[in-house]
C-alpha cells in the first residue's frame, strides 16, 4: 500500500495531457478483437480489461478514447490523449513516445490462406503475383510494411478481411493471429481457413505522450511495475483464456 500511495503522489505532481490527478485517457481501437474493441457501447478486450486492472492497482481513473490507429498516434504524439493502450515498437514512434518495458500482449504475425489451397509460402517473395489482404492503416512490421512489388488489398478491418480471404477475392492475408482467428471464429468461418506461414512475433507495449515532458516516463514506469505483478500472478493469463478459449 505505500507503494501505490508514493506513486499517487506523483501522480499528482507530474501528469501528462489528457489526464488529471486521478484520471488517464489512452487511445484504443474500436475494432481489433480479442485485444481491443467496442461491444455493446463498451471497450472490451485483453488489452482493455488488462488496462482496467492496471489503473485500478495504481488508484487512478482510466477513460478510453476510440479513434482510428493514425488518429491515436497524432493524438498521442500532440499530447492530447495521455497514450495509447498497444503498440508495436519502432524508433519513429518512439521519438514521441515512452514505451513501457512491459508488453501488454505478443502480436503474432501470420499469412493466412483457405484450406485447400495449393499455395506454398515460406517467406514474402511468394506473394508476389499473388493478391494478399491487408488492414488499412496497420503495421505489420518494417519488412513488410516497406516491401515493393506486392499487390495488396486494403480492407477496412479485420471482419472484411477474413470474409475476402474466405471468399476467394485475395489469395492471402496477411495480419495478427489471435484477431484473425477471433473473428474466423465470429463469423463460423474457421474451419475454411489455416496458416501458412508464420512471419515473427513482437511485442505490443503501452504507451505514452512525450508532448508533456517526463511525466509520460513515470506512467510507463509505474505501469511496468504492476505488469510485472500481474504477469507473475497469472491473471493476464487468465483475462487471455476468457477471450480466446
């Protein structure tokens, strides 16, 4: 307990834009199951209720404000929401962003194809000459987000996504496993579909605004902190397992 009071206290010295002494705000995607979206009015998620458990541990209110992914890093990076809840790792990004140390969740990135299918994929260059489905706005990692030559299909979110794949309209998708497989699972389709290839993992971290100075620095170290207490008790586990079995 006087752990969480000394980190209260700084709280209130020390806080970030969009947020008060007793409240944070942090960008959220409304569409990207199981780890964030909107159901029923409500954000809900692995990331979301992983979040809420944070925020109650620490004493501090938490408002999540929905907004498409480009939005939320302008956003963050103007120092209008106090962060955002996930996001992959990289150096641009992080120029205007305290990453904490902590992942919230481990992105699994995959190339998914229709059962049946003939296609052989061990890596990107057997893609090309082949429609492959993307999300619009998402990052999927520098390799394949810079690559040349690749015919991609923008969707507007996951659910179009697997529906264009299982219907034959792009040969591939390319995207993050559990969402992927979550929303197969939403619309009966996951027997219709396998993975192909697995492309890497990376981390997903919570992060927050530099626009205020340091005091987005004490968030992501006092977030750290309790990460590392859920993790070793195994609740993120278990909020996971409600998701996804």
């Amino acid at each position: 307990m006087r752990k969480y009071f000394i980190i209260l206290i700084m709280f209130a010295v020390l806080l970030p834009a969009g947020a008060s002494a007793d409240e944070i705000t942090l960008a959220v995607l409304g569409d990207f199951p199981p780890f964030q979206w909107v159901d029923g009015g409500k954000v809900t998620g692995i990331d979301a209720d992983i979040m809420r458990e944070v925020c109650r541990r620490l004493g501090i209110g938490l408002k999540f404000q929905v907004m498409p992914w480009k939005s939320a890093l302008k956003s963050a990076d103007d120092g209008n929401v106090s962060g955002l809840v996930a996001a992959l790792y990289n150096e641009k990004r992080a120029e205007y962003l305290y990453y904490t140390k902590e992942n919230v969740h481990i992105q699994k990135n995959i190339i998914m194809i229709r059962k049946g299918n003939s296609i052989k994929i061990k890596g990107f260059d057997d893609l090309r000459n082949k429609k492959t489905g993307v999300v619009r706005d998402f990052s999927y990692g520098p390799e394949f987000d810079n690559i040349r030559g690749l015919d991609k299909e923008i969707c507007g979110d996951q659910k179009e996504l697997v529906r264009m794949l299982a219907a034959g309209r792009v040969d591939a998708a390319m995207g993050s496993e559990m969402p992927l497989m979550f929303n197969a699972r939403q619309l009966g389709l996951q027997n219709e579909l396998e993975v192909a290839y697995v492309v890497t993992e990376y981390s997903a971290y919570t992060v927050f605004s530099k626009a205020p100075g340091k005091e987005g620095e004490l968030l992501a170290r006092k977030f750290d902190t309790v990460l590392r207490e859920i993790k070793k008790e195994g609740l993120d586990r278990k909020i996971i397992d409600k998701y996804i079995k």
